[in-house]
C-alpha cells in the first residue's frame, strides 16, 4: 500500500504539469502506472479506519452481532446505521 503523503506527492506533481508522469514516478520510486491512476482519479488517498470511516470486509461471511445479519466482517449496514445516526444527533 503506497503510503498517502506520496499519493499527495503524485497529485501535486500531475496538477503542476511540469513533469512527466515518467519522472515524477522515476522521482517518487512508484510505478508509472501508480502514477497514471492518480492522475485518473482512479487511485485516491486511503481513509484511516480509526477515524471511524468506512473499512471493507474481509474474511469469510460470519454473524454480525449487532444486527445478525451473515456478513463479511465488518458489517458495512452496521457502519452505515451507525453514521446515520450520529448525523441525526449532530456528532458526524
């Protein structure tokens, strides 16, 4: 996983558009693939899960204790509930 203050780098680098999409990747020691889907859009920054935001499931489908629903873990109607709720209540 590359790290987010290099997709950061890769963004400011494609938006200057002074440099390649070949060195600024050669610069950043990314793939020039890396760096193409940067400037797509079509790899952004990752979202830090102790932030409470979204985490995708893994694993293998199992109960979710909260709802009971079998699911991969964690349940993403759970995460979504939860941060409906919170906007109904002024916390998000």
């Amino acid at each position: 996983m590359i790290d987010n203050t290099v997709i950061k780098k890769i963004q400011t680098l494609v938006q200057q558009g002074q440099m390649s999409q070949r060195k600024i990747a050669k610069l950043l020691g990314v793939s020039r693939g890396t760096v193409q889907a940067v400037a797509h859009g079509k790899r952004t920054l990752h979202r830090n899960p102790s932030a409470n935001h979204w985490i995708a499931p893994s694993g293998q489908p199992q109960r979710c204790p909260k709802c009971g629903s079998c699911v991969r873990m964690p349940c993403l109607a759970c995460q979504l509930y939860d941060i409906l709720n919170k906007q109904e209540i002024g916390l998000a």
